[in-house]
C-alpha cells in the first residue's frame, strides 16, 4: 500500500505542477484541498434513512464504512494533504451519509481489492467506478450514481467539432489504450467504416498521458479516445482540450457505475434513494458541474438495472 500510495502522491504532485500554471483556466473549481470552501452538503431525508435495515451488522458501528480506490482525478484521488481522499467518488459518499443522517468512512484500498473486501465485511459499501455488470450482479448489488463513458477529446483549437458515430473517425489518427475496451470500440467503429468503403482509422498507443498529450498538441494525431472523466479534469484545468463526443464504456449496451454492495444486505434501496434524492434537490447536479463530470450524469438512480453482459 505504502509503494501505491507513494506512486499516486508523485502524479497528484505532477498534476498539480501543471494545474498552478498560469495559463490554467478555472471554469470549476476542482479542488484537491481537503477542506475546499465550496463543499456541498445535504440535509437528511426521513424517507431515505427509514429504509436502512434495522439489522444490518455495520462494519463500523455507527458509521458507513465505504471503500474508495484513490486512482486519479478527478474521481478520486489524494488531497494536497497526501492523507484525505477527495474528488466526485468521495463527495458521493459523504453526501450519500447526509442524506441518510449516517457519519461515512472513506478507506483508501487498492481497486483490485474491493470485492474480497466488501464481501468479507471489511466495508459496507465501495463508491470506485465500479460498472454494472451481470457477472458482479450476480455477488453484489448496485445503485447507479454515474454513466461509463469514453471521450473524444481533441485540441481546443480543432476544426472536429462533434465525434457521435463511426464514420466520424474515418481517415482519423485516434490515439486509445492498448488492450482496453475503448481499444475494441475503436477496432469496431473502423471495421463498420471499412465495409462502408471508408477511410481506415490509424490508432496510436503511448505509454504515458504526457506523451498523448504532445502527439495531440503537435497534430500527429486528431483525437485521444480514453476514459472521459480524466479527460475532462485534465480540459477543464488547462484549456488546451475540448470534448467532441461520447461513448457508453459498453457500447453499443448503456453502461452505469454504481455504489456496490453485498447482495441482499438491504443497503441497495437506501442507497438508490438518497442517490434521488440528490438528483432531485440539485446537489447532484451542482457536483457534476464541481468535477466537470456533467456528460456523466444520470436522470434518475436505480437499483440492479440489466448490467452489462457475461463475456
């Protein structure tokens, strides 16, 4: 723990160089400090808190105990404290307890952890980017918070102004992770355009986002198809990117994250609930706008929706 931690406080540091720069824009506020000014907070819903299960042996009496795997912003990530977690995973947690009138536990653990974790009842919950599938179903229930989407990004100054469907990436140099599903989408999308006659895709792979980075800048490639939610941090503290379009992580099926618990605790319905009544109030559209995580948002939370399929 203590060597990932070490490497995640080196690339928050990093990324924080490259924030404070004084070209950096400040459209949202994105903070990294461990008390920001602007936090949201929530008043509590009888209604919500009235459906935890009287019974439910909680790891921590008293409390939520939610794990949270501090990878990157901004989803998550370590404060300029190097010791509080903070970005949109965190704050849905602790937004989460308010609304149910519960204190939360943040606990730091490593991604591949959690589902040992959770099961053997280290934690209650785990708030980590965790996407529905049918195979997770079938352990642990779900109460969707977030879309799984990929992004098109490309420089700010790009005459691409919208990326929705394949032919969109006909004759493009589309830079995408090796051996990832955005990788397949891609693989997909040109052999659909291929067919049709049209111009191939040429797909670059780097081995770090600074060198991404530099290829889109310097036009050896037109666009980085990756994950959206870094994308979006990075183009929102540096102007340098913008979105052009979207894609389900599941494409062509929807795809949602969602607050992940053990099947049958009773946790899923409470948690559905106070994830709606966040919608409801506003407070989750104001932290979407927080974390410049809008394109991630979702209309109405819900309990185990049709997952994504077995492979």
């Amino acid at each position: 723990m203590t060597t990932r931690k070490t490497f995640l406080l080196a690339g928050t540091a990093l990324l924080l160089g490259a924030i404070l720069a004084p070209a950096a824009f400040a459209q949202t506020s994105l903070s990294l400090d461990p008390n920001p000014t602007d936090r949201l907070h929530a008043e509590k819903n009888d209604a919500a808190a009235a459906l935890l299960p009287a019974d439910h042996k909680w790891a921590k009496d008293g409390t939520i105990s939610i794990a949270i795997a501090p990878w990157a912003p901004p989803i998550a990530t370590y404060a300029t404290d190097a010791t509080t977690v903070v970005g949109f995973d965190p704050d849905v947690a602790r937004l989460v307890g308010e609304v149910l009138g519960v204190p939360v536990e943040i606990v730091p653990v490593a991604w591949a952890d959690w589902p040992l974790g959770l099961a053997s009842g280290k934690y209650d919950a785990v708030i980590s980017n965790v996407g529905v599938t049918e195979e997770r179903k079938e352990k642990f229930d779900f109460s969707t918070y977030r879309l799984g989407l990929h992004g098109f990004y490309v420089k700010a100054d790009s005459p691409i102004t919208a990326i929705t469907e394949p032919k969109d990436i006909a004759g493009l140099k589309v830079i995408t992770g090796s051996g990832t599903i955005q990788e397949k989408i891609i693989l997909q999308w040109d052999e659909l355009n291929q067919k049709e006659g049209l111009a191939p895709v040429e797909i670059q792979y780097y081995d770090d986002d600074a060198a991404a980075g530099l290829a889109l800048a310097s036009g050896r490639a037109d666009t980085n198809f990756n994950p959206n939610s870094t994308q979006a941090y990075h183009a929102a503290q540096t102007g340098e990117t913008k979105l052009v379009g979207t894609v389900s992580s599941g494409w062509p099926l929807p795809a949602e994250v969602g607050i992940t618990t053990v099947k049958g605790s009773g946790l899923a319905e409470p948690f559905t609930a106070a994830i709606n009544d966040l919608i409801d109030t506003g407070l989750y559209a104001q932290l979407l706008e927080q974390w410049n995580l809008g394109a991630e948002g979702i209309d109405v939370a819900k309990t185990n929706p049709p997952g994504l399929p077995k492979p």
